[in-house]
C-alpha cells in the first residue's frame, strides 16, 4: 500500500521523475518522459500495479533520509543494532534514461532485500522477463524495455517479481541501475554508477549555488528552486505542473487530475520565481516554450499543452487502478485543455512583459503572435468562461478572468509604449483603442463584480460568492493594496475562506459550487497570495507567522504538494507541486526584499485612467 503523499521523495533527470517512499519504495515513474505510461503505479493502486523496493530485509530497522546539499541525489541511511547501510537513489542528468540505487555498508552488517515489479501502462502490462547474454535481467512489453543491472544476486519469485536478498557488510558497495529503451532495439548501454552519481550530484550543486538568496528561510527557498528545476523538461523548456496524475484533493473523492502538463496560467509566477532568483536561462526556455505553444490561430489557443507543446491530451479513465486510497477515478490526460480560460491572456502578456523589462530580449515572431492574441482579446473578453479554477458546472462572468484580461491590455500598452512598436497601426490611434478597451474592463469589473453589502469583490458578476483568486487584484496592479476594496477583499477572505490558518480557493460545502461533488483541501498558494497582502498591507508579523505554517506543511525534505487537509492534516493533491513552490518562493522574496515580485507585477501600473470610473463604482 503506497505511503501517505509527503512519505515521499521526488528524484528527477530533467525528462521525467520518481518518487521514493520513506520504506525505501519507487511507487511512481514514467519513463522516458513525465507525461508517459508509468511502469511504476503502485502509488495508484497497490503491489501488483508495479513498484521498486529496496530495504532491510527484518521489520524494525531505524530510517532517516536527506537530500545531499544542494542536490537532488537522495541518501536514506537504515540501521539496526548489528548494522547500518546507506541507500543513494538518483537519475543521472544527460542522454538516457535510468535510475540508479547504490547500497553501502556503513557499520556492522544488515541483512537488505530488494523486490522489481515492472508493470508498464500503468500497471496493466505484465512484461516478459528474460536474462540477457551478459546476464543482464530484460523485461519488455510491447514498445517499452528496461533493462536491470546489478552486482547483487536475482531470483524470481510466483508472484512475477523479481527478488534479491543479500547481506551488506562495512565496506561492501551494492549497486542496481535500471535503465530504458526501446523493445526494438538494443539494450540501453551500460553507465558507471559511480562516475554518474559524481557528475549528477555535481551538477545539481553548480545549480544550485547560483541561487540569489540571502532570506529567513534560504534552505527550502533553495529547495523549492530545485524542485522546479526537476520539473523543467531539458529538451523544450517546458514546467510540468507536477510529476504525477490522480492524487486525490478530496481523500476518496473524484477530484483526481493529470497534472504533467505544463499551464498557461503559471507562466508569470514561474518566470519571477526564476528570474528574481538568478536563474535567466530557464526562464528564457520557459518563455520560448510559450511563445511556441501559443503560436498559431488565436481562437485556437489553449490552457495547458503538453510538455513540447502538445494540443492533444484527451482525458480517459482507468478503471483497473483503484486509485490513491481509493480515490476513483484515475484519469490520465486532462479534458480542461477544450475549456475556455479568460486569465491566461493576462498571464501570457504579463509574462512577456515581465521578462522584457528585466532585460530579456523579445523576438519578432513572439510579437507577431502577441498581436494576434491581443486582436482576438479585443472581443473575447466579453465571453463567460470557466475561470481560473477550471470548473466543470458551466461558464461565468469571473471577475479574475476580467481582471486578467485587463492586465493583458495594461501590459500590451506598456510593451508599446516601452518599444514603440505600432504592429502595423498608427501607434497613437492603437494605444487609445487599447487604453479605452482597459478603462471599459476597469470601470465593468467595479461595478459588477464588487458586492458593497459584502464590502469585497466576488467570485463572479452577481455572486455572493468569495474567491481567493481575488487575492491577486493588487499583485496584478489592478487597484492599489491599500485601496478599501482590495483591504475590504482581504478581510472577506479572511471571514469566509480561512480554515484553520489556510486559505480555500472557494467555499464547497454544501453547493455545487464547481460541478463536482465531495470537498477538497486548502490550496496551498492561495494562502502564500493571502501572505503576500498582508505583506503588501503592512501586517508583516502575520505574514511570517503565516509563511513559517505553510513551510511547515512542507515534509522533511522541503517538498510540498497542491493542498492541505486541514481535518487529516495531510497533503493532498498531485506532489509536488510546481505551483505551490512557485508561490512558496515569490512570498519569501516578497516578505525579504523592499521590492519582491508582488510589487515588481502590480506597481508599475498606471491607475490613473480608470480613477474617474473607480469613484463612480465606490459611491
């Protein structure tokens, strides 16, 4: 049975990424991609779905675990009175795809087993396993092999497993390494695991020392930096949300989504994270990535796309996985590619913006395809969708979409004005139209979307409902942080969406409030956004208080998935979760620089066009 979720460590290569259980257990990968069939799926169902465990053969040994400094190469040591080893599991950076597990004798000796279950396409291929002529364990099925290399002995078992049961004394240095291919070729060539754990680890700490930091908490800043970094595709650039599909955000609900995607709407928040924390390069990858996926027919833009741009992801079930906990169904793909998402306009331009402005030079075929989507904003914008939350109960007038749309005509007049391209129009005549279509966004979302009764924006036109997503008017540079209506949202927020010191996105109980049944944990970046307002509001001892609570979600390790049951006290949700890190960065700069991320989006935007309409919308 798969561990609770923050029972796990995250080991990457920068094309996919397994978690490893504190028992010592690889219970998830996908090889040779994030988004592909895993050959592990024991996280989502049980022992027969595929798993890789590798621990002291007796009950009772002692574990603790740490990441090397700076790394991502993960050393769990075990111990009992008669001995101690320690594991190292990691995947080395470059070409190919393997994971490696070295034992070392440290004190004594331990007895240690290791069991293989290799179960591809998510658990419902029982793969063929042979020995090679050099000895080597294969298993293939259909298009997928792996091939298991070890100094250790192997035996296979009734239950279609294989098992290696050995005894490590002081000194002795075990090693498997388990690497992919193609069943049409040959077998994937052998590496060192020694030369491989000196360059991986070497790698991961030239990274990471070039980290700007300097903070009450560098150490999970520094982390959490990492973790995106794992979650970066090398070949394209793209930011998957998270490794993983179908961890539940209600404990045996149906809130369980494909999540190793990449999604519009973190561009902006990840592009501060990186770029605020020295790390040009992966934000200029994240920022080509886009430009890429978004290229092509407005009308035809998307959401989320695949991790190198792909538009096809069509969301299916599989029904013979019972799910985390039994949390049914487990889908791979994700339907919320069809929705329509006003935000992500927002989101797009802002980035561009915000990366142009700190230096990183644009291109012309990346303002060819901002024209054309500001061109399509123009009407669009006055359409319903499903928000930011990409409910499934039908479209509405959300006032953060509108927002958001604001900020995509607000960052398109700044580009202009910055450069002086005219896109082929007269400039002036360009700018007023734009100006006029963001005064008109401005004065509506005022007017429709704040509840004086309420003193708070809403969730939509004509709701009662709150929102958290609200939290961003200021950071988006929408209306000061210290106008009443924004001070007046924060406090609402506080009445109505806090439980227990963490922030929900939205009220579920009791109402169909998405389309879904069941409930869901607190969000976890809604709470670092609701810390960045208390931060911007003056209210800093609050706002550590609360960014000290949130890291201590995080497990042992620094890792944090979307959610938190807040009843279970338990992380929910896919794990871990790019967005979650992001937003775990930007409040910590936030909270450690005069001027952090959430001022560097939202001050530099001109009100002063929209303060006529803003006082009529007061009164």
């Amino acid at each position: 049975m798969a561990g609770r979720i923050e029972d796990y460590a995250l080991i990457g290569d920068g094309r996919t990424a397994a978690l490893v259980g504190r028992d010592g257990s690889i219970d998830w990968l996908c090889m040779p991609r994030f988004d592909a069939s895993a050959l592990f799926a024991g996280l989502l169902g049980t022992d027969e779905h595929g798993f890789w465990k590798l621990a002291p053969a007796a009950e009772g040994a002692r574990h603790s675990w740490r990441y090397r400094a700076g790394s991502l190469v993960l050393e769990t040591v075990h111990a009992t009175r008669e001995g101690e080893v320690r594991v190292t599991d990691f995947m080395p950076v470059g070409d190919g795809s393997h994971v490696i597990r070295l034992v070392e004798g440290l004190r004594g000796r331990l007895a240690m087993r290791m069991d293989l279950a290799v179960r591809f396409d998510y658990g419902s291929a029982v793969p063929w396993v042979s020995r090679s002529e050099l000895g080597d364990l294969r298993a293939i099925s259909g298009p997928h092999k792996v091939v298991l290399r070890t100094n250790a002995p192997l035996r296979g078992s009734s239950h279609q497993t294989t098992i290696s049961e050995f005894t490590v004394y002081k000194g002795d240095a075990i090693r498997f390494v388990l690497s992919y291919g193609a069943s049409h070729e040959d077998d994937p060539p052998p590496i060192q695991p020694r030369r491989a754990l000196d360059e991986t680890d070497r790698f991961w700490r030239d990274w990471s020392d070039r980290c700007v930091l300097e903070t009450p908490w560098d150490d999970i800043l520094r982390r959490s930096l990492l973790t995106l970094k794992a979650l970066i595709y090398r070949p394209t650039g793209g930011i998957v949300a998270a490794p993983t599909t179908s961890l539940p955000e209600d404990l045996g609900g149906v809130r369980n989504w494909d999540y190793r995607f990449c999604w519009l709407r973190d561009s902006t928040f990840t592009l501060l994270a990186l770029m605020d924390s020295g790390y040009i390069e992966e934000a200029r990858a994240w920022r080509d990535w886009l430009t890429r996926a978004v290229a092509g027919n407005p009308e035809q833009a998307h959401i989320l796309y695949g991790i190198a741009g792909e538009r096809l992801l069509p969301e299916i079930e599989l029904d013979w996985l019972p799910g985390y906990e039994n949390s049914r169904p487990v889908r791979v793909g994700n339907a919320a590619i069809a929705q329509f998402q006003l935000d992500v306009y927002g989101e797009l331009f802002d980035a561009l913006f915000q990366a142009r402005i700190r230096g990183m030079p644009d291109d012309e075929e990346g303002r060819r395809v901002g024209r054309a989507l500001i061109e399509h904003l123009e009407e669009a914008w006055r359409q319903p969708d499903e928000g930011i939350w990409e409910v499934r109960g039908g479209r509405r007038h959300f006032v953060h979409s509108k927002v958001m749309a604001w900020v995509a005509f607000d960052r398109a007049i700044r580009t202009v004005e910055g450069a002086g391209d005219d896109g082929g129009r007269p400039a002036e005549a360009l700018l007023a139209h734009w100006r006029a279509l963001r005064d008109e966004i401005h004065a509506e979302v005022c007017e429709r979307g704040f509840d004086p009764e309420l003193n708070s924006f809403v969730q939509s036109y004509g709701s009662k409902a709150l929102d958290a997503s609200l939290l961003l008017i200021a950071h988006m540079g929408f209306l000061p942080q210290d106008d009443p209506r924004v001070v007046g949202t924060v406090a609402a927020v506080e009445r109505h969406l806090m439980r227990d010191g963490f922030v929900l996105r939205y009220e579920t109980e009791g109402r169909d409030a998405d389309g879904l049944p069941g409930n869901e944990g607190a969000f976890l970046p809604c709470s670092f956004w609701y810390a960045d307002n208390l931060i911007g509001l003056g209210r800093r001892d609050e706002a550590r208080a609360l960014i000290e609570r949130l890291i201590g979600v995080c497990n042992d390790l620094g890792l944090v998935s979307e959610e938190y049951d807040v009843r279970a006290k338990r992380q929910v949700g896919n794990y871990p979760q790019a967005f979650t890190h992001v937003a775990l960065v930007n409040t910590i700069l936030n909270y450690s620089r005069a001027i952090g991320p959430a001022k560097e989006r939202g001050g530099g935007a001109d009100h002063s066009e929209s303060r006529a309409s803003d006082t009529i919308a007061a009164q």
